[in-house]
C-alpha cells in the first residue's frame, strides 16, 4: 500500500487566489444548506409527525414513518446526485448549481403547508434532489479549481461546512420548538445563493477544455454513463466509491444519528421528564457531538496529505469501529456521554470529509461531476437499505439500543475491505482521459 512522497513546500494556502478562496466559499455555503435541510426532519420529525397523525401518533408508527421519510430522503439524493453530477458535465458547473439550490429552497419552504404524508413524501424527495445533486456539482468545482497541494484541504473545508448545517438546524429546532413549520420556512433563504453563484462563479478551464475537445470531436463525450460505468479504468472505481460512501451514509443514518436517541434513553433512565429530555438529546447531538464530527472533517484532509487517501480511509474505519460501542455502553451518567459523544462524532461522521477529497481524484474532467455524484449518491441506495435494516434492528422486541448501533458499526470493516481495492491518489494529478 505505497503512496508517492511529497516534497515539503510552504503552506498549503500559499498562493491560493481571491477567486479560489470565493469557490470555496460559494460551495461551502451551497453544502451548509444542503445539511440544513437534511437535518432539520431528523431534529422536528417528531413534531410533525404527532400532528400529521393525530390519534395514530402512537410512538411505533412515528418511527416507522420516520424511517420511511428517511428511505424516501436517500432515494431523492441518489437520483438528484446521479442527475445533476451528469447535468454538471453536460451544461457546466455553475447552472447545475443554481437548479439543485433552487430545489432545495423552494420545496423545503412548501413543506410548511404540509398536511398529508403524501406531502411530506414528495417534498422529502423533491429536496433530496437538489441537496445531492449540489454536493457532486460542488464537490467537483472544488476539486477542479484549487491547486494539487491545497486540493484535500480545501475538499476537507468544504465537507467539514456541514457542521454549521448541523448546528443551524439545531438552533432552529430549538427556537420553534413544537411549531416545526417554521423551521422549513428558513430553508428558502439558500434561494439567495443563487444570486451569488450566477454573479461569481465560472467554469472551470479543465471543463471548458473538454467540452470544446467534446464538440470538435477529438475527446471524450461529457458525462458519458457508458464510459463512467463500462469502461474498465473508471467502472471499477466508480462502483468502489459507490460502496465506500454505502458505508459512510448508512453508518450516519444508524450510528451517529443515534447519538440523539442514546442521549434521550439514558436521561429518561435517570428521571428526566420527557419533554425535556428531547430537548437535552437535541442538543447533544446537534452541538456537542456534531462539534467532533467538524474537527474530524477538517482533520481529515491534512491527513490525507500525511498518510494518503487509503490510510486515512482505514484510520477513520477502524477507530469508529472500536469507538462505537465504548460510546454506548462505558457511559453511566448524561455528562460522561457529552464527553465521548465528540469522539464517535470525529471518526463516525469525520469520514465523510474523505468522499469529497477523493471522489473527484478519480476521475477525468468530462467525467468528474457524473463519477463524483455516482459514488456519492448511488451510494445512498444501498444505505436505504441499511436505514431499512437499522429500524428493523432496533425494532426487534427486547433489542438494547446500545447493542444494535454496536452491530451497527460492524459496517466500518466493510469500509476498510473496499478501501483495500482503491487506488491511491496523494501527489497524483488530476486525470484527464
């Protein structure tokens, strides 16, 4: 598992341009959004739900909608991410990016007049879409426009941004409390970021390269499927990466997630009233264990740098693998499960960092934005099934939760075995064709 060594060379940052730190900016943002409005269900789910049932919000029947909301959210990003990764080849970066923000914002708003659970399904869906679809677009933009040594830092930054997503939805879950109506209303403001995009970003040159190659006939047609899947240099790499991010999503949606609902078992063990232990849990989860999940994230490029993408990979995998169940079983009081709940949150949810150094590594330019939302985001077929998988777990008369979000993070080896297969790609340059 050898990796090409790097000569020392000033900080990463030096040399970087306005208009590449402007990039990151933009992007960053498109993502802190994209979090928000994956987040924000999880945090008022229970809210909406007791009112769109009524009489039949029997706790059963809340989580079993949840995990269906959840599977419908998953199946939404797989086909936003797959479509827009393709459309960002085809069209360009930029307008890709303005319709999957535009997605995002416009259904997360009209959630606030949901009163089906129709409703709530296709809106889910509809803002699924635009939420992967932005990150392949975005991700392959980073990627595309910072130099090679400043590319996994800055792929890092980019990811390690959802942390405020995290902690907005948090804060609004918070602040509206049993009115959760409200708390989609605030997902029309990233429609404001369109504005910004269409103003600063343009494409890439690696991309405009292509597509004119593409036009005259002397390369490779942009966001060709046929070439992403069948042909052999990029198939293997794009199914890899598909089962890689499989691990990470579904491990986000049946461990770390869980960090909320471990805070909330633990402080009703000890008395607390209700309530006030689904307020207490929120925040465990929305600050103190997303506050770990951020420094992993932004750990994870520098690393990648130290040891190289594979090692990185199976450094985070196996730490969450031994970590997950001391996290659930060693605390015996609310404090000490605030002190490890960061921990799990570093190595648990750090890893998804990796997806947006790597993921656009291993691809060339007319194929970037296709193979980089492939892996992400058919990735999240697979992990609806372990969404499926961890409800039904969970479910199972007389299961501990502890017990089964420690089955849960048997996952982490799968992860490990699939790395095992990729290629390295620290000092190597972008590919072309």
């Amino acid at each position: 598992m050898s990796t090409p060594t790097e000569p020392a060379a000033a900080p990463w940052w030096s040399g970087v341009t306005r208009y590449q730190w402007l990039v990151l900016a933009i992007a960053s943002a498109g993502w802190v959004f994209d979090t928000f409005e994956g987040q924000i269900f999880n945090l008022t789910r229970r809210q909406m739900l007791e009112e769109i049932l009524g009489a039949g919000a029997t706790p059963a029947a809340i989580s079993q909608w949840g995990d269906i909301f959840l599977g419908i959210f998953l199946a939404g990003g797989t086909l936003g991410g797959i479509l827009f990764g393709w459309l960002g080849d085809v069209w360009g970066r930029r307008p890709a990016m303005i319709v999957t923000i535009l997605m995002y914002s416009v259904f997360s708003g009209l959630t606030y007049f949901a009163t089906e659970l129709w409703q709530v399904g296709v809106l889910r869906f509809l803002v699924a879409m635009g939420v992967g679809g932005e990150w392949a677009v975005a991700a392959a933009l980073v990627a595309e426009v910072f130099p090679a040594r400043a590319r996994a830092h800055a792929g890092g930054i980019f990811h390690s941004t959802s942390v405020l997503g995290t902690w907005l939805a948090a804060l609004a879950g918070l602040a509206v409390g049993a009115e959760w109506r409200w708390a989609y209303v605030l997902g029309v403001l990233p429609a404001l970021l369109v504005l910004w995009v269409r103003a600063a970003v343009h494409e890439p040159e690696s991309w405009r390269q292509a597509r004119a190659a593409a036009a005259t006939g002397d390369g490779r047609a942009l966001g060709s499927f046929r070439d992403l899947l069948l042909n052999p240099r990029w198939a293997g790499r794009a199914f890899l990466g598909m089962l890689l991010a499989a691990v990470g999503l579904g491990t986000f949606w049946g461990v770390a997630v869980a960090g909320q609902d471990l805070a909330r078992e633990m402080l009703l063990r000890a008395g607390t009233e209700s309530a006030a232990a689904a307020e207490q849990a929120k925040f465990a989860y929305g600050i103190v264990q997303t506050a770990g999940a951020g420094l992993g994230m932004l750990s994870f490029g520098p690393l990648c740098l130290r040891l190289g993408r594979r090692r990185t990979f199976i450094l985070f995998h196996l730490a969450a693998f031994l970590l997950v169940p001391v996290v659930c079983y060693l605390p015996r009081d609310y404090p000490t499960l605030l002190a490890l709940l960061p921990l799990m949150g570093f190595f648990v949810v750090g890893i998804h960092a990796g997806y947006a150094v790597y993921f656009p590594e291993l691809f060339p330019h007319h194929l970037r934005s296709s193979g980089t939302g492939f892996c992400f985001n058919a990735g999240r077929i697979l992990a609806a099934g372990v969404l499926l998988f961890s409800g039904w777990l969970k479910a199972l008369p007389g299961m501990d939760l502890r017990l089964a979000v420690s089955l849960l993070a048997t996952l982490f080896l799968a992860g490990i075995a699939v790395v095992w297969f990729l290629p390295e790609t620290r000092g190597q340059p972008l590919p072309e064709a």
